[in-house]
C-alpha cells in the first residue's frame, strides 16, 4: 500500500454501515420474492404473533 492512503477505520465503518443498510432496508432481493430482509423479517414476526396468539387462546381450553 502506497504511505498514506491506509483507509481511516471511521470511513471503512461509515461506508460498510451504508452498504449493510442499503442490503437489509433498500434492496430487493430474488431468493426472498423481490423483498428486502428486513420486510421479510417482518412478515416472519407477524405469523409468529399470529401462532402466539392461537396458542395463548387453546390454553384456555385444555385446563
């Protein structure tokens, strides 16, 4: 590497920061049906309280 143009770790964090966000927020993504993570996150959470919520409501009907 040529004296002097190490990156700065605080650029490196900034820029990797940006990418990650972009990946996760922004980008579509095939494997996923053309969501991104994050809104596939969501989805996953919202079927689960779903599940929570059935199996909160049988409780009551096997005591």
């Amino acid at each position: 590497m040529i004296e002097g143009t190490e990156p700065k770790v605080d650029e490196m964090n900034r820029k990797l920061f940006r990418y990650l966000n972009f990946y996760n927020f922004v980008r579509p993504h095939q494997g996923l049906g053309y969501k991104t993570p994050v809104e596939k996150f969501e989805e996953y959470i919202k079927k689960l309280q779903g599940v929570h919520h059935v199996l909160n409501e049988n409780k009551g009907l096997t005591n």
